[in-house]
C-alpha cells in the first residue's frame, strides 16, 4: 500500500471518516486496527512478528522498571536486545552473513557448501525494531516511564504514517503524544496538506523522473559510460533517493498531523549542508539521532582523546551503514562515511597558518580584515566603492556555496557503494569518472531532465533555508502560497514519471 496510490488514499480516508467521532480510547483502537491492516497489506504472515515485537517490549520494560536492582535490571535489558537484534539478524543477515562465510572458506581452500536460505525480509523491520529497542533503553536508563496501557504501546510500535521507513520516532516524545493526546487544529490541516503535497511532489516528480536516469547508468556496463554519463547518473541517484526518502518520511508528518501527532522532522534540506557533520545533522535525522545516543555515546563519543573518537565515529558508521542492508556495498558506504567525518575533524583541529589569532583555526572573515578607505572619484567627488566592498558579495556568495558544492559531491561519491549492485561496479563508475568528459546526446538529454526537475526544488530549499523553518510556506501569504501549491499540483499532473516505484527504504 504506498503512499503514491489510489488505494492507500482510500484506506487514508476512510480512517479520517470514522476518526472523527471517536473518543480518544476509540481512536487509539481504530489507529492500532488500521497499522495493522496497512501492515498486513504487504504480507498477512508478519503480522505476528510485529505483535511479538511489540508484546515482548512491553513486557520486558514493565520487567525493568518493577526492580530497582541494577543487576536484574541490565538482565532484563540484555534479553530484550539480544531478542530483538536476534529477530532482526536472522531475517536481514543470515543470508549475507552465511554467504561471506561460505566466499571466505572457498578462498582458503576449505570446502564446506553452506545452504543459504531465501528469507522474505518483513518490511520495516529495521525501523519499528529500532523504535522498540529505544524505548526498553529509555526505561532503563530512567529517562521515560514504563507505560501500563498496552494498546498505547501497541500503537506506538505500529502507527501506521511512520510504520515502515520511518522516522524513528522516541518513547520520550511519540509515546508521551499518545499517552496525552491534544485536540487536532485548523494548523494541522493545514501543514499536514503541505507536507503531503511536498512529500507526493518529492517522490512522484523528482524520485521517480530521477530513477529512470539512474536506473539506466547504474543498469549498464561501466565500460560503456561516458565519464558524463556517469556523472549525472550518480547526480540522478543522488536526488532519487533524497526525494523518494525525504518524500516519504514528509508524507508521513503530514497524515501524522491530520491525526493529531507530530512526527519528528527526518530531513532539512542535506544537499545544503556545508561539512559532513552538517549532512548528518540534515540526513536520516532519526537514524542519526538514534545512533548517537544509543551507539556512539556508549561506545564512549568523543571521551578518551581522539584515536577512540576516531574508533567510534568508523563503528558507528559501518555499523550505519550495514543498518541499511546486507551487503558489502553498504558496509563500504559506512566506512567511507566515517572516513569523511574522521577526515574532517582532523581538518578542522589544524591551525591553519592563514586562520585569525583566537579563531581555533577558522578562517579569518572578511568583516575583520581592513578595509581600504573611499577615495574620491573624478573631479565631481563621487565617492568610488573600495575593492573588497567590491568584492564582497561575491567573496560572501562563494564562501557559502564552495562548502555545499564540495559537500555535495562528497555525498554522491558515498551514493555510488549505496546503489551499485556490487563492490566491483561501483568502483568500475568511479574508475569511468576519470576517463574524460565526452559529451554525448544521451548525456545532454540527462542533464536537461535533471536541471529541469531539480532546479526548482533547489532554488525552494535555498529560499526555505534562508528563512529559517521547514514549513515557513504555510505561514507566506496566501499569494505566495498559491504560487508553490500551484506548481506541486501541476507538476504532478503533468510530469508525474510514467514508472511507478516503491519507496526505497522499503527494502530496510
């Protein structure tokens, strides 16, 4: 049941129909039947695992917060990871995990053929696991309550906008919405409608145009590229998948704010970020978040010097990146993506011998250097602006955008181990991106689709970005307003791509 199809709009409707007289016990009731339901779309036979999810989790807190015994408390804890990271491994690693082991005893001559079995992997798995296992951890560590209401809990597992890829929503503020639930306002139609029209344009228009184009460079044979094929390939990828995720999860805070419940925010504008910490703090925002407080800083963050800060921050990532599949392709993409951060950080601690005394090796800015006094001008006494007055805006436009553009092809080289099929493709189009920029028809043909859709969104986020807030549209003025739902509905009537795709995240 994807959010780009007649049917779930159907379903979505009928659910708004019979929400609205209901108490607020009945809602919940009518939430949790639903979730279900939209589970059971995909396949009926997993509709029993997310129960015993969901049954073990709630038992297993109500177990740790009845004793004040750390021992038996810990205990309590490591069942209940050991339980969920055991369900999780079986069905999205043993076959990855049994096939690596098999490559491996053939390379060193050990003949022992391993059966590997084809295992469905249950959708959203990754992300209601997640979910549940922050929730056990909250307990223990006391940052939120056991809650002695099962059917709350229930649907907190399984609320349906959020079910399968995400956010991956906290106890300490999911939860506590629907423990407490607030009074739907006119605001929430309101950002829900803009949030869903967004999210419908970033998938159906930008995801799945920028699929074909993707879908063609990364289906062929790297040998027969063009370096610029390659290019605006991985460029195509690289708008695929933000829009199909970003659409997605943007979807989901919508129906979610028709509901009554605020999603947390899952994207603010990546391709803006200026380092890779920055793309962090906008990318995946629930993943990012989740892995920082239940990974890194256990695993110790930044305490003990740098070479462990170091160790934690390429754990974190492999571990990231295996999160998103079983492969070796994604575990690449983790690694490089903790090298980009490790990398960083040792550039940033550098004293530059250009940087400003007392700025911690920052750059100096161009407010602090001196600037050349006006002179006059002729014999009429025009005064003649100075040169770096000049030069200011350009120098200022620059210095903002060389971060995003040098940040943003440091995405794209991660997205290629991220959509390659195998680690040998991936570097095959690394390897043709080398191999000189040939300009071909199909090239160009490419670029136009590429600029012709993208354009516009970048030029919307750039203009969001500078105003501060995600959602600073629904409070423009209605002209304003007009204007950018307007495109959205054109758009996606009239460029909608004539393939339709499942969401990406689907698959983790």
């Amino acid at each position: 049941m994807l959010f780009n199809s007649y049917i779930f709009w159907l379903f979505l409707g009928g659910v708004l129909a019979l929400y609205k007289p209901l108490g607020a016990a009945g809602r919940k009731v009518l939430l949790v039947v639903a979730s279900y339901v939209f589970y059971g779309f995909w396949d009926w036979r997993f509709l029993g695992l997310i129960f015993a999810s969901t049954l073990s989790d709630y038992v297993v807190a109500r177990m740790i917060e009845s004793t004040d015994s750390q021992r038996r408390r810990k205990t309590y804890l490591i069942a209940s990871l050991v339980l969920n990271l055991g369900v999780l491994g079986f069905f999205k690693y043993f076959g990855f995990f049994t096939e690596s082991l098999s490559a491996l005893l053939t390379s060193l001559g050990v003949s022992a053929p391993l059966s590997v079995m084809n295992i469905v992997l249950p959708v959203g798995i990754s992300f209601y696991t997640f979910q549940t296992m922050s929730y056990t951890i909250d307990v223990y560590r006391r940052q939120t309550p056991a809650t002695r209401n099962f059917l709350d809990f229930a649907l907190y597992v399984s609320f349906f906008p959020n079910l399968v890829a995400g956010p991956i929503e906290r106890s300490t503020t999911f939860l506590k919405q629907i423990v407490s639930p607030r009074k739907r306002t006119a605001d929430d139609w309101q950002a829900g409608l803009y949030l869903v029209m967004f999210g419908l344009f970033k998938k159906v228009v930008i995801a799945d145009n920028m699929a074909a184009i993707a879908g063609t460079v990364f289906g062929s044979d790297p040998a027969s590229l063009t370096a610029f094929e390659t290019l605006i390939g991985i460029y195509a990828f690289a708008f695929q998948i933000y829009g199909d995720f970003a659409g997605y999860s943007s979807i989901a805070r919508g129906v979610g704010r028709w509901l009554g419940f605020d999603l947390m925010i899952n994207f603010r504008m990546p391709y803006l970020a200026v380092n890779p910490s920055d793309f962090w703090r906008r990318w995946h925002i629930s993943l990012s978040t989740w892995l920082r407080e239940y990974l890194y800083i256990p695993l110790g963050g930044n305490r003990g010097g740098e070479v462990k800060t170091y160790r934690n921050l390429a754990l974190t990532m492999i571990l990231g990146g295996l999160w998103h599949g079983a492969a070796w392709t994604f575990v690449a993409w983790g690694a490089y993506q903790g090298l980009i951060l490790i990398v960083y950080r040792v550039i940033e601690r550098i004293k530059w011998p250009w940087s400003h005394p007392g700025t911690s090796g920052k750059p100096r800015r161009l407010a602090e250097s001196k600037e050349v006094a006006p002179v006059p001008y002729g014999s009429l006494g025009i005064v003649a602006p100075s040169m770096v007055d000049m030069l200011r805006p350009l120098v200022r436009l620059a210095k903002r955008l060389l971060p995003v553009i040098v940040m943003f092809h440091l995405a794209c080289l991660g997205w290629v181990f991220f959509r390659a099929e195998s680690m040998s493709q991936a570097f095959g189009l690394l390897g043709r991106l080398g191999s000189g920029l040939e300009v071909t028809p199909v090239a160009i043909g490419f670029l136009a689709t590429l600029v012709f859709f993208v354009l516009p969104l970048m030029v919307y986020e750039f203009w969001v970005e500078k105003q501060g807030e995600l959602d600073a549209i629904v409070k423009a003025p209605w002209p304003w307003r007009a204007v950018v739902y307007g495109y959205f509905v054109i758009m996606l009537i009239f460029f909608p791509s004539p393939t339709q795709h499942e969401f990406i995240y689907f698959q983790f």
